[in-house]
C-alpha cells in the first residue's frame, strides 16, 4: 500500500497509509487519487505507446508472459474504443 496510498495521500492531503478506505469513500479523493497516479505513473509514458501504459498500470500482473489473457482482453477493448472514436490506436499495443 505505501506504494501508492502513501505518496498519493501526502501529495494531496490524506492519510494514505493509515485510511487508504478515503479513498473509496470520497469521491474527491478517489479522483484526485486516479489523477496523481495518472500524472506520476502513466503520463510520461504516453507517447511509447498503449502497451507502455499497460506496463505502467499492471506491468507486475500482465507484462512478461503474466495473464496474458488479461492483456489480450485489454488491447482489444482499447481498439475496440478506439474504432469507435475514431482514431488510430497506434503501434506498441503490448507491452
């Protein structure tokens, strides 16, 4: 948990490590913790590709021959979305 909970509650002023449930109970929390996460984790990894985001969010739990199923399935739901957008999803869709 100090992962996450723990820095995300110091940036944005809860007390990540001892009440991570803020999170689940507080709407505000709960998008401003998906925002700090996006900013720091995923963010800067944007322009390698969706693959690269998938390493970001789940790398330990679908990268490296991991449920790669749950990969799979995820890729396709984004060029799914990205069909119905509109739009190119790009090359490096795995990661």
């Amino acid at each position: 948990m100090n992962y996450n909970y723990g820095p995300a509650g110091q940036s944005i002023g809860f007390d990540g490590l001892n009440a991570p449930e803020t999170i689940a109970n507080n709407v505000v929390t709960s998008f401003k913790s998906a925002l700090w996460f996006w900013m720091n984790n995923v963010h800067s990894v944007m322009n390698q590709g969706f693959g690269a985001t998938i390493r970001a969010i789940n790398g330990a739990l679908e990268c490296n021959g991991q449920n790669q199923d749950e990969a799979n399935d995820r890729i396709q739901l984004y060029q799914q979305y990205c069909g119905v957008f509109g739009v190119d999803p790009g090359q490096n869709l795995s990661c």
